[in-house]
C-alpha cells in the first residue's frame, strides 16, 4: 500500500486498497483472504525435502497456477493429483484458481462444501 501511494500520490486511500486487490485478497470484510483466518495455506509437495515439479515452465504464470491444467506434462498432472488427494481426503478444499491454496474452515472452504457457516473468520480490527 505504501508503494502504491508513493507512486501516485493523487490517489485516494479507496483507490489505492482497489487497486492493490487487484494483484492480492482483501485483508479484512466478508470477502478477505482465508489466510487472514488461519483457515488458509499454501503447500506444495516434496519428496525427501526436495521440491517435487508442479508446474511448468513452458506456461505463464496464470497457467500454471489453475489448479485442473490439461496442458501440463503428465508427471506433473500426477504429482498435482496426488497432492490433492491427500488433501482432500483430509478434508480441505482448494482454490481451483491456484494449485496451492486450500482451505479448511474459511469461508471459501464452507462455500465449495455447501456448509451453511465457515468455521474461521478474520478478527475485527483490535487496536
Ligand atoms: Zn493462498
């Protein structure tokens, strides 16, 4: 945010906070990031520590990032699918728009398993 407004001045505090969602989730409202419940996380997978390929580099950022990606390499698809049925079968729900994010409990896990609440909320504003 502090970049954005040194960077053009001129802009409002709304304009600026619509222009940083463009590039990351809201922080805080009904629609903010899981990540900021604790009901959200990143992974990916790896083998005796070592990072495991999920993506290629054959395609742009926004490809990659689709969690169903037909054009990938088929050693790729299958480490893709392995880690999601781990995951799954744990219960978590994943954001289809990005291979690593999934949720247990935010309110995009409640929305994609039809549950009626979310059981993680992001935390008023404290201070
Ligand atoms: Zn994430």
């Amino acid at each position: 945010m502090k970049r954005f407004s040194k960077k053009y001045p001129n802009w409002s505090k709304d304009k600026i906070i619509k222009e940083v969602e463009k590039y990351i989730a809201p922080s805080n409202g009904k629609y903010a990031s899981g990540h900021m419940t604790g009901g959200a996380i990143d992974l990916r997978l790896l083998k005796n520590g070592k990072k495991v390929p999920m993506k290629s580099s054959k395609l742009t950022y926004q490809e990659n990032a689709k969690s169903f990606q037909p054009k990938l390499p088929q050693y790729i698809q299958e480490n893709r699918s392995m880690m999601f049925a781990a995951l799954k079968k744990a219960g978590l729900s994943n954001y289809p728009k990005e291979y690593w994010h999934w949720s247990y409990g935010d309110i995009w896990w409640a929305k994609r398993n039809k549950k009626k609440t979310a059981i993680y909320g992001v935390i008023k504003n404290i201070s």
